[in-house]
C-alpha cells in the first residue's frame, strides 16, 4: 500500500507524521485490498483532515473529520476509515463466495 501524508498552511510534525502512519495498522486487516492511501492536513480554524483510500477494483472513498485539536481528528478520519475498509472487505468477501 502506498502512502502518502500532505500538509497544507503549515510543516506537519514528525510525531504526526508518526502517528498517522501507526494509525494505519488499523487498517491493516485489508492491506491486500488498498492501493494507496492519501492523508491531507489543513490548517485552517483548527485542522481540517481529508484522505482518499484507492482500492485495487478501481473504487475510491473520500474521509473528512475536522477538529481543533489535531490528534483528535487524526483519530475520528481513521475510525471512519477502519468502519469503510470493513464494509468494503465483507461486500468482497460476499461476492467472492
């Protein structure tokens, strides 16, 4: 899975940095599925955080959470992630069968 994190307004932190690539495990059960994952912070008012999620068959899905504290919505995009990918993962697993 490639992975890509943008930061815009403002030089992300490492120990962000480091955080989102650790909330990736998360996701992790589906490794096989992801193409790539795009993560964009925006500071703006607080942060603004968006990611776009490539699966193999083609499908994208778009995550938006905002938040004045930066870790906070680091974790509410990733819980919306890891709910999307375990859909996902249960219709491939339906259709397969």
């Amino acid at each position: 899975m490639n992975m890509e994190i943008k930061s815009v307004h403002f030089e992300l932190p490492e120990d962000y940095r480091e955080l989102i690539e650790k909330k990736t495990h998360k996701i992790e059960f589906a490794q096989e599925m992801i193409v790539g994952l795009v993560c964009t912070v925006t500071k703006e008012k607080g942060y603004s955080l968006e990611a776009d999620i490539h699966f193999r068959w083609g499908k994208v899905h778009h995550f938006k959470a905002k938040d004045f504290d930066l870790r906070a919505g680091i974790d509410a995009l990733f819980d919306k992630i890891e709910s999307k990918v375990s859909k996902e993962k249960e219709k491939i697993k339906r259709h397969t069968k």
